[in-house]
C-alpha cells in the first residue's frame, strides 16, 4: 500500500497533462501543493496515506495555512489541487471518501476597478506622440481606451479578428 501511495501524485500529474491538458504552470504548481500538504499530513519521513485523509486533516491544514498569512487566493489554489486529485483517484476507482466535500472555497472580496478622474483623463490630451508607427498605435489605443470604457486588459487583448470594418464595431 506505501508503494502505491507514493505513484499517486505523479499518476496524478500524467492524467493533468495527458487527458485535462493542463499547463505544465498548472501541473508544476498542484504537484507542489499535494506535496506541501503531503508535508504537512505525513511529514518528512512518513510514508503517505492519501487513501485515509480526513476531512479534519485537511480543515487543520487549511486553519495552518490562514494562520500563516497565505493569501485567500493561494489557498484556493491547493483546495482546488486537492479537489482534482480527490475527483481522479475516485474516477480511477479507489474507494475513497472526498475529504474535501464540506469544504469550500474562501471568500475572496472583488477588487473595485479604478476610474480616471475627469483631471486625469483630461490630462491625457496633451500628451504628445512621436509621429512613427508607434505614436500613431499609442494615440489610436489611448483613444479606443478612452471613448469605449473597455478596460486595460480588453485592450491589450484586441486583434484583428475583433474589429469589424464594415460595422464600425469591435
């Protein structure tokens, strides 16, 4: 049983890649959380008993992580990880309770988007651009930026597959 324990995780990152097609950033970054709660579980020398993790194993886990600082985001991350890894051993068949069931997600506070001021906007029209390529790209995505209310990172992303000529339309 020890000798199977220790293939989960990487049994686990092969599925991500091979059938999820998750990133190799995605499956980097879950493997180190199974790993750091398999720290935390098991420690350093114990062999790991993923089979017989408990919910409250993993709620102490959880409570550990808030007392230390983690950002809310962080740990949503490894309750995420956990949640797949449980959802695969069930899909592999392993009779196994989910340990995470009756644990969800924390609460994370939108952020409010920021708005220029009527001083700020109106600043921005007495910036001068160079008279190349690049002046003529930053004044024309100034303008978009500012006559639509799209924000940065809706600009950022335009091609030319967004505009429509015919229409006048992004």
């Amino acid at each position: 049983m020890a000798e199977l324990n220790h293939t989960l995780v990487p049994a686990f990152a092969a599925y991500l890649e091979a059938e999820r097609r998750c990133s190799a950033h995605t499956i980097k970054a879950y493997k180190e959380d199974l790993n750091h709660v398999q720290v935390f579980l098991f420690g350093l020398e114990q062999s790991p008993d993923w089979l017989n993790v408990e919910p409250q194993d993993l709620s102490r886990y959880l409570v550990w992580l808030q007392h230390r600082g983690l950002a809310k985001t962080s740990i949503n991350r490894k309750i995420s990880a956990l949640r797949s890894f449980y959802r695969y051993l069930r899909k592999k068949g392993f009779g196994v309770n989910h340990p995470l069931k009756d644990i969800s997600n924390l609460r994370i506070a939108e952020k409010t988007p920021r708005f220029l001021t009527s001083k700020q906007a109106e600043g921005l029209h007495t910036l001068v651009f160079q008279d190349d390529f690049s002046g003529c790209r930053d004044k024309l995505m100034l303008g978009v930026f500012l006559w639509t209310g799209m924000r940065s990172a809706e600009l950022i992303g335009l091609t030319l597959n967004d505009v429509d000529a015919a229409r006048a339309q992004l």
